[in-house]
C-alpha cells in the first residue's frame, strides 16, 4: 500500500528585538534562504520587524548594503536629538530612508504573511500589526520608550514590541506555523567577552572599585564630542562675522568677552544632553541605563513567553560581547547570524522532515 506524504509544512520565523544586535538577522535570513529554508510567516518585533519587513518585501539586499556602509560618524549624523518631545531621538531621518526602499507598501500586499509586534501605550496590549502601511508598523515596532516618540496608528498610541513580546513564537504559532524557529538575540548578555571586560576595567566588585564604562557610555559620549564640535564651528562662525562688522577694535574686544562668558552658560539643551550622556566621574547615564534596564526585561521576558510557549528550533546567535549601540558592527553581526543558522541547519531540516 502506498504511503500518503503529508505537504510540507508551514514554516513560520520569529525575529527577536536586540537594538544593533538585530543586524544578525540579516545573516539568519541569507544563510536559511541559501539553504532552501524560506519561511511562510515572518513575525518580528523591534529590529526584527524592520529585517523581516524588508526581507518579505523583497528588500533585504538594500538593507543589508545600507547596515554594512554604517559608520560611527554617519549612525550618528543619522540621529536627531530632540530635546522638546516624547523621545529623544527624532527617527525622521530613518524614516526617509525607508521610504527610498518600502514606500507605498501595504502589507496584506505582500506575498508572505508578516506581523509586526507592537504594545499600545496606554493599555499595554500587545497588538500584531498584520495590515496597513508597512513603514508605520515597523516604526511602532521598534519605538523604544523615552528614545523614540510613540507612533500614532488606528487611534492608538503605539511603543515598542519588546516590552511584551520580544521574540514573537506565540505570534508565528497563532498563524498557523507548524514548525517555528526563534533567533533570540538576548541570550547570552553575560557571555566570557563580557565578563572579560569587566575584569580587564579592574572591577573586582561592588567595594571600592569603580564600575567599568559601558560600551553605551563610549558611544554616546562620542556623540556628544561630536555635537561639541559643530556647535563650536557654529559659535566660531557667529563670532567672525560679529567681529568682522565691530565698528571699532574696542567693541571687538567688548564683542569677544560677551562670547566668552556665554560659552561657559550651558543651555537647558546642553545640560540634558550630559545628564543623558553620563558625566565625568565615569556614572551610566540616562540613556545607557534604559538600553540595559530594556536588555534586562528583554532577556528575563523572553525566557518566561519561551518556557510557556518553546520554539521548534532556538537560533541563538553569540552577540552578547557587542554593545546595543554597534551598529557599525554589521559586518561581523551580519557573519554571526549566518554561522548560527548554519549550524542549526541540520536539526531544522530534520524537524520538516518529521512533520511532513
């Protein structure tokens, strides 16, 4: 009697939030798709529903182009510190390149299902934006409190995804996934790299010792010499032009001192910026301590929705010795990703062939 074989069955990918980190994705997506391992249902939360959005709309080469061309000086020319909003990042500058790439796409249009997870702010539902304009949901996906403004979609407030879902497998199962793999990129934020720099910054414990800077700290004060630096140029040029129309070298001299004394006034601006930067005595600031505080939540829930709800196959890419902020790592996360899924690639072929 002939033996009836069951389709394939319907594969379904959970993308995990992990700010920079996310990049590895890139890599997962290319090393499955090489293998002939395409996933029907794509559900991404933060970075992920950005990598899965573009990877279903067909656009993952462009991304992967643009993550990889990244530089400190240009991730930094890409933020807009608002200082007057919601977030203190504006993400305008992000959005106008999406819109080069992913402009006018809606996604119940596309050809494979995806879901962007988000949690709606006053409630703190988690919502699986599945319709609607591609761009606004991957937005609402990765507004991370307090540094992105919230996004205003169907009536609702919408932040990001992580603080309810971080890796999406309940998402993929609900639509139907019969096998579901998960790229968890918060699963090993205490791995030897770290403990090594914590260790090389002579930090024996609590007592005594003063805590390492984190790789946060550097970036974002190297954003801040950075603004340092044009808002100089911009004074230098104000006071050359104020010296140049001076009626006389004495009112020169009357214009130089006022200057000088201004320069030592800090702004409401300026002074925000170092108490969200850190200041000297090597103390976290603002915003490094909410990316910790959110890896933290990330890890911790992500393992509770995991325990309850297991994926078929765990991708766990080892990024935990790169900092949230390394977005000009795109190479080497990029590299990651695609060694992971390749190693992983065996069990996830066995498992289709069990259910098929």
């Amino acid at each position: 009697m002939k033996q009836l074989r069951m389709p394939r069955p319907k594969i379904g990918i959970a993308l995990g939030a992990g700010v920079a980190r996310g990049w590895t994705h890139i890599g997962v997506l290319k090393a499955l798709t090489r293998a002939g391992i395409d996933a029907d249902i794509v559900a991404g939360t933060s970075i992920g529903a950005l990598v899965g959005g573009c990877h279903v709309a067909g656009k993952l080469e462009p991304l992967e182009e643009f993550a990889r061309a990244l530089t400190r000086r240009r991730m930094l020319s890409l933020l807009d510190f608002r200082f007057r909003s919601s977030g203190l990042i504006g993400d305008a500058k992000l959005a106008e390149l999406m819109r080069e790439h992913l402009s006018d796409i809606d996604i119940e249009n596309m050809e494979k299902r995806f879901v962007s997870v988000a949690t709606e702010l006053t409630t703190g539902h988690e919502l699986w934006l599945h319709h609607g304009n591609l761009i606004q949901a991957i937005r609402a996906s990765y507004a991370l409190p307090g540094v992105f403004a919230p996004i205003a979609l169907d009536g609702r407030w919408l932040i990001d995804g992580a603080l309810v879902n971080p890796v999406p497998v309940s998402v993929a199962r609900a639509l139907g996934a019969r096998v579901v793999i998960a790229v968890n990129l918060n699963n090993d934020p205490f791995d030897p790299a770290a403990r090594r720099r914590a260790h090389e910054a002579a930090f024996p414990g609590y007592i005594r010792a003063s805590a390492p800077i984190s790789p946060e700290d550097a970036i974002l004060r190297e954003l801040e010499e950075q603004i340092e630096e044009e808002e100089e140029e911009e004074e230098d040029g104000i006071e050359t032009e104020l010296l140049e129309s001076a009626a006389s070298p004495a009112v020169a001299e009357r214009i130089r001192k006022s200057l000088r004394n201004l320069r030592w006034k800090r702004t409401p601006e300026q002074e925000l910026m170092r108490r969200v930067i850190g200041g000297k005595r090597r103390e976290p600031g603002i915003a490094s301590v909410m990316l910790a505080s959110l890896n933290i939540v990330q890890d911790r829930l992500a393992r509770m929705r995991m325990a309850g709800d297991p994926p078929d196959i765990m991708i766990a890419p080892k990024v935990g010795h790169l900092s949230l902020l390394d977005f000009d790592h795109a190479d080497e996360l990029i590299r990651l990703g695609e060694e992971a899924a390749e190693e992983a690639i065996p069990q996830i072929r066995e498992i289709i062939e069990i259910m098929s």
